[in-house]
C-alpha cells in the first residue's frame, strides 16, 4: 500500500480534530474557522466532525483491503477514547474550572 493524499488528508482530520475537540470539553475558547473565540459547542462539534471526516476516508480507502481490521481496531480504540474525554471530562477538571 502506497501513501497518497487521502492518507495525508485523514491525519490532517484527525490531527486538527484533537485540540478543537479537547479544548471544547474541557471547556476552554478556542479559534475554529467560526471565529477567533468560539464557544466550547463549536469546538466539540468542529472536532468530531474532523474526526467523523477522518474515520469515512479510512473506511473509504480500506472497504477491500486486507489491513481493514486493524484500521477497525485503530477506529475503536480512538472512539472509545473520545467517548471517555467526551462523557467523562468532568471527572478530570482541576481547580481552574
């Protein structure tokens, strides 16, 4: 398997997903292409549709290929981790909030 654009437009989408979607629960301001100082939703909303954008291309790139279940087992383990930071992010605030 060769390494084209898709695969540099996938770890685009999760890469920039992350700091929107950590800010967003954690209930800080962060820039998104909204505005310099978009609410917490935004963030959230702007960080899983990067990581929804991301999981189609790899499903996309991987219906037929013998590497399809390690890519679900990736896919997993990411949306079991964002599920825990997104339902659970209260029990990890300290002091600042």
């Amino acid at each position: 398997m060769e390494i084209s654009w898709w695969h540099i437009l996938i770890g685009f989408f999760f890469g920039n997903g992350m700091p929107h979607f950590l800010m967003g629960v954690a209930g800080k301001k962060f820039r998104s292409p909204l505005g310099a100082s978009s609410p917490t939703q935004v963030n959230v909303i702007w960080g899983l549709l990067n990581f929804v954008f991301g999981t189609a291309g790899i499903v996309y790139l991987n219906e037929s290929a013998p590497l399809m279940a390690q890519w679900f087992g990736f896919l997993i383990g990411f949306w079991i981790t964002v599920a825990m930071f997104g339902f659970g992010m209260e029990h990890f605030k300290g002091e600042d909030f």
